[in-house]
C-alpha cells in the first residue's frame, strides 16, 4: 500500500495514526518533495471512480492563488492531469493507493469499508 501525504497536515497525521492502529503496512511518500506523476494521476483517478475535481487540495493556497475554482470547469481532463502533476501541493492528500483501491482524503468510515 502506497501512502501519499504531507507531514504538517494535521489530516494526514490523523490518517497515518489510524493506517498504524490498523496494523496496516505502507510505504511512506511526502508529497511535495516527491509529487505524483501525470501516469500515477491519470491511473489513480481512473482506478478511485472519482470525479477529477475531487484530486484537488481545494483549501490549498496555491489552489486559490491560482483561481483554479472558476477555471478547473473550462479545462479539460488531460489539462487538470497536467497541471495536478506540476505541484504536490495542488493535490488532494492523504491518498492510499492498494490494487484495488484509491482513496483521496481522510475519511474514517470509507476507509475502514474500503481497507
């Protein structure tokens, strides 16, 4: 199981808490020193069954310095990809990626269903 998150955010601490309590085994990945490729991106949306949007940190600062709220509706799919994959932190976190399943954000209750 992959573990994609940042260090500081309180959310990605609550979840890795909750993957140990699990006794769940995880590689580790920070990020922003290591962000998720176009090819991951592009594999991990279409394995989560998720809307794209769901992909952005949409509290993120970056995010809104971007203006990405009014213009995410006008890009296209391969563009949100493209652009996902130039900043770690434009992207959603934690996200747990097994073979089965990709989970983007903490949320206990999905994750004990899906884990």
């Amino acid at each position: 199981m992959l573990y994609v998150n940042y260090p500081k955010c309180t959310t990605c601490i609550k979840a890795r808490k909750y993957l140990e309590q699990q006794g769940l085994s995880f590689t580790d990945r920070n990020i922003k020193e290591e962000k998720p490729s176009y090819d991951e991106l592009k594999a991990w949306h279409k394995k989560s069954g998720l809307p794209l949007r769901r992909f952005f940190n949409t509290s993120g600062m970056l995010y809104r310095s971007m203006g990405l709220k009014d213009k995410l509706d006008s890009m296209t799919e391969e563009e949100q990809l493209r652009l996902l994959a130039t900043d770690g932190m434009l992207v959603k976190r934690p996200i747990v990626v097994t073979d089965d399943v990709v989970l983007v954000g903490f949320k206990q209750s999905e994750w004990e269903e899906k884990l």
